[in-house]
C-alpha cells in the first residue's frame, strides 16, 4: 500500500498521522517505511528522536517534484516494503501532484476549526479530481478528522458541513476520528506513536484508523 497523508493547508495533523500510522502498521508487522517530502523534515526529526526503538520505522528524505515518484516506485517494486506512507508537503506544487499520483490512498486529515478548513481542501479535491481524469482512475481519497472534540457544538456543526461538501468532490470521510490529546504530542516528541504509550483511548483511535484504511486498500 502506498498512502499519502496530504492537505497543502498546514497544522492539520498529516505528518503526525502518517508516523502514528507507521508505527501501527510495523507493530503488526507490516515492512513499513515513511517518505518524508516535506522540506521541515519533521519526520526525519521523529526518526531521529526514535533512535534504536523496535519496531525500526526507515524514514527517506526526498521533497524533489523530479524523483520522489522513481524513489517510491522503486522501493515498493523491489518489495523492500509493502506499506509506503508519505508524510507530504504543505504546498500544491508539482510535487503534491506526483505524490497524488504514485498513491493507492489519499489521505487529507483536516482539523474542524471552521469554515476556514473546509474551503481550503477545495483546491487539492479538485487537483485529485484532474489526476484522477488524467489516469482514467479514480484515486480513492478520504478526510480524516483530527483534533476533534466531540462535545462542543461547532466540532458537530463543522463534522456536518465536512459531509456535504465531500459530496461535492466525492471524497469520502472516514469513520474514525481522532480527538484532540496531549498524548499525541508527548509521544511524537520521543520518537514515538501513540499505540506505544500507555493511552488506551488514544491507541483505540489510531488503530481503528490503521485498520479502517487497510480494509479500504484490500478492496481495491
């Protein structure tokens, strides 16, 4: 599987994502490798932190529109890895395209802060669109809520407006959320994922994530 963790609005929880679903998928024992396209290098600061931790997460640098698709393509082609996730750039440039493009599954994790969020994915839905044209293929993509706290009434306003405009652009929503928890934060800081600290409802959502998505590639 190759998935990206993508939305070009920054602050929306796609690198933490993208580690936080490595980490799941190598616990069960996935050969899982994350791309870090993103010029902060945020990922390859994780790996670093991570050190010697089991399960090893490789993590490759490449934020170049000219060869991350050969670089990805390569490593799942050799079977090096079965599960490629990209940790990719805030941006619309060439190089979202490319990633768009070598993807099985397009995640876009956005945050339900207001309209604000919602009216800026319309601009990487419609590029999903074109590719999708392009390639005479649908690319499966999906919203993934994140930072969500279900008790207050503009997080249940915006979850509402989200399900309409996904119609628009026929992205889906994927059933599980993840909440907005401190836990998150302590555990990217050592290098680490959620399912690898003692938070039961946090390794609850993360997981259900994981096992959402893969259920979505094995039916393509």
């Amino acid at each position: 599987m190759i998935l990206a963790s993508i939305n070009h609005k920054g602050g929306t929880g796609k690198t933490i994502i993208a580690q936080n679903l490595a980490v799941c998928y190598a616990h069960a024992g996935a050969k899982v490798c994350i791309i870090d396209a993103d010029p902060s290098q945020n990922s390859m600061r994780w790996f670093d932190a991570r050190g010697d931790r089991e399960p090893r997460i490789p993590v490759f640098s490449n934020s170049s529109h000219r060869t991350i698709r050969r670089t990805i393509e390569d490593l799942y082609s050799n079977e090096d890895y079965d599960t490629i996730i990209i940790d990719s750039p805030p941006t619309l440039e060439r190089i979202a395209e490319e990633i768009i493009k070598v993807s099985h599954l397009v995640l876009i994790p956005i945050t339900p802060t207001g309209g604000n969020d919602i009216w800026s994915t319309e601009q990487i839905a419609e590029e999903i669109e074109s590719i999708s044209k392009e390639k005479n293929q649908v690319i499966p993509s999906y919203f993934i809520i994140n930072r969500l706290q279900p008790k207050l009434k503009v997080h249940q306003m915006f979850t509402a407006a989200l399900e309409e405009h996904s119609k628009a652009y026929d992205i889906g929503i994927l059933k599980s959320r993840l909440n907005l928890r401190t836990v998150v934060g302590k555990a990217n800081l050592y290098g680490e994922g959620v399912y690898e600290n003692n938070d039961k409802k946090a390794t609850t959502e993360m997981v259900n994530l994981a096992n959402e998505v893969q259920a979505i590639f094995e039916k393509l």
